[in-house]
C-alpha cells in the first residue's frame, strides 16, 4: 500500500484501522459524511487544527500522527561523519555532561546566539540552523560548566530554538525536552521574561501533543509571572503580549472561541504599548503580529470571512522578519484554499516563498495546500503550482 502522504489520506488510514465508516468518524467529530468524504479525497483542507485534535483522539493516535513532519534532507559526508541536523540537535538537548572544552568568551558566546537567531527568525534558514544548534547548545552547556557571564542565559536561549526548530519539523517530543531544559535554565538566568517566554514552548509542545486545557495553565501562569505594574518596560509589555497570543490560540482550540478573542484583546492593550518595528527577544510582537495571530484565531473558528477581512489590515512591511511574513501568508492562503480560490492560495503561496524558500519548504500546512490544489488543478489558474511543488519536493 502507498505511504499516505496528506492529512485526508492519514485520516482515511487510520479511520481503516480503527473499522470505522466515513459516517461514524465524522458523527464523532460533529462533521457530515459528506464533508469527511471530500477531506479524505483532499478536495477540502481541515480548517482549525482544534479538528485535527477532535479526530485524532476518536482515532486514538497522537495529533502529530495526522499532520506529519517535513523531513530536512540529508547533509551528505561519510557514514562515520558525526550525526547532523535534527539527530545532531537530539543528541546536544538530551546530553548530561557537557563537552570537554574550552569556553567561549562571554562576548563571542553571546554573539552566536544573536547570529542563529538571526538565521532562525528573521531569515527562516531551516537547514544551516539545524548544522549549526547542535555545537551551539554544547558550547553553551561548557560556558555554564565554567561560569561564564551570561552563560545560562545564552544557553536557555539555545535551547528555545531547538524547541521552536523541532516543533517545526513534527519532532514534538525533542520540542518538548528542549523547553522544559530552556526553562530550567532561564531560571538560572535570572531573566523572568525569558523563564515567560521558555514557558510558552512548552505550552506550544502541549498543544501539539493535544493536551489544550494544560498548556492554557501554563500560559496562565506564564502571563501571571509577569503581570505588568508601572515599572514594566517595553520588552516586559511585549512579552506579556506574545503569550497571551499562544494562550488565546490554546483557549480557542479548546473550544473556548470567546476567551480566545478576550485574551486577543489583552494583547492588543499590549500591541499597544510596543507599538510597531520591534522584535525583543525575537518575538516580533506588536500590532501587526496581533493581527496576523488574529487570522489564525478566526480559522480556527472556522469563520474564513474574518479571517480574510482582518488579514486587509495587516501591512506585511509591518511584520519585521522574512520568516513572520512568510507564515502569515500560509495563513491566508489557507483562508483562500478554504474559499475554494485556488489561484490565489497559489499566489500568496509564491509570495510566502520569495519572503523565506526554507519557511515555506518546512511548512506542514504549505505542502498540505500545494496538495490540495494540486488535487483539483487547473493550470491555467494556477501557474506556478507545479513548480512550487517540485521545489518544496512533493513529487505526486
């Protein structure tokens, strides 16, 4: 049997498996027969993952069993090469004694993280963060080992990446480990805001895994940690901001869409305060990313219009990283495959890649889109599809 490949043909599999009828599965997640029949045939795509969660708990499989992971390829070098990418990173994050070297200096330690960051947020380069964490996250586990200055900060900040990067490409399990060790060293950092911030990968961990109500607690938490007073700066403010946006998002796959738009308006008396351009700690938060969080919400409470409505406010020169923008227009190209508009879901699709090639290739709900329309193609609204597709490697 062929290896399914999209989330219908997953669906499909598994419901097989279980001996369930397209009419049985689709009663239990309060969807028509008709409806399960067209997301099987991938002539629809599911639009809030608050239904993937649905279905995958009738089916009795992990949430990540269903939407899949993007595979980075492989690095090449001689089979007794060390290991690279994401089996590099797994070995680092889980590692007890750190390595037997000499220490980088505070300044240049520090610099390094400041320069993946910069590959990981801003530019959405996938691939060279993946060779590059791994020494990374050594190098700060021995600064920590010998006390540098600044060492547990730098090295929390490391492991949010492998967190955010592991997330990302379906591996939920290293994503997990990776933010509850960026906890624990955030709190020997004495950051607050980045112990807030650690917090919020965990919570997003929690999410994939479908475990919505525990990664609203810890959210909740998170924000109370922080809770701003008139001696909050700017950054305290933004970060208050960015995981309220991740506890809306958790509130609202729940199946609480009204406390998902009051916790939305929360952020905004934050967005603010910040004010646009920002991008403390990496976040970009601030009004545009408001908005763009706002998209999602809206798909996930299956209003398409909205979504589309407050995605005309979102200036995309506003969002201040490649990779940002990039996920944003995934989101409303989902709107618009949703709407059945295929020749614009390809377009914003072309538009996502000229912003970051890497976001888009690694993106579970871009390669679900290109298969969508590729499903129901016709070429002469869809130039570029086939093109798109070969280039983020979907060959069927």
């Amino acid at each position: 049997m062929e290896e399914p490949t999209t989330v219908g043909q997953r669906i499909a599999y598994y419901r097989r498996r279980r001996g369930l009828t397209q009419q049985v599965l689709a009663g239990l997640v309060g969807r028509t027969t008709s409806w399960l029949s067209k997301v099987e045939r991938g002539e629809l795509t599911i639009d809030r993952v608050s239904l993937i969660l649905a279905l995958a708990n009738v089916l009795k499989i992990e949430p990540s069993q269903l939407i899949g992971g993007i595979t980075l390829p492989a690095n090449g070098g001689a089979p007794t090469d060390p290991p690279q990418g994401i089996p590099a990173i797994r070995r680092a994050v889980l590692a007890v004694r750190a390595p037997d070297d000499e220490p980088l200096d505070a300044a240049t330690l520090r610099a390094e993280v400041e320069r993946i960051n910069r590959e990981h947020v801003v530019e959405g380069r996938y691939q060279s963060v993946a060779l590059a964490l791994p020494e990374l996250l050594d190098a700060g586990r021995v600064a920590v080992a010998h006390e540098v200055l600044g060492a547990w900060w730098c090295l929390a900040d490391a492991y949010r990446m492998a967190s955010s990067l592991a997330r990302g490409l379906g591996e939920v399990e290293l994503a997990w480990i990776a933010a509850d060790r960026a906890v624990t060293a955030a709190q020997r950092s004495g950051d607050p805001l980045l112990v807030a911030l650690s917090e919020q990968l965990v919570a997003n961990a929690l999410m994939r895994h479908g475990w919505l109500d525990e990664a609203a607690t810890v959210c909740s938490n998170a924000v109370d940690g922080i809770a701003p007073t008139s001696a909050t700066t700017i950054q305290g403010w933004a970060v208050w901001g960015t995981v309220h946006l991740t506890q809306a998002v958790a509130a609202v796959r729940g199946g609480d869409a009204a406390a998902g738009w009051h916790l939305l308006r929360n952020a905004e008396i934050a967005a603010e305060r910040v004010g646009p351009g920002r991008n403390d700690y990496w976040e970009a938060f601030g009004p545009a990313n408001l908005n763009a969080i706002s998209v999602t919400i809206a798909l996930e409470t299956g209003d398409v219009e909205e979504a589309l409505r407050i995605a005309d406010d979102v200036d995309l020169a506003d969002l201040p990283n490649a990779a940002r923008r990039a996920r944003y227009l995934c989101s409303v190209a989902q709107a618009q495959a949703l709407r059945r508009d295929d020749g614009a879901t390809v377009a914003l699709l072309l538009e996502a890649e000229h912003h970051s090639a890497e976001e888009i290739r690694y993106s579970v709900l871009a390669h679900e889109l290109v298969r969508v329309c590729l499903s129901r193609e016709r070429r002469s609204r869809t130039p570029g599809l086939r093109g798109l597709a070969a280039r983020i490697g979907i060959t069927n």
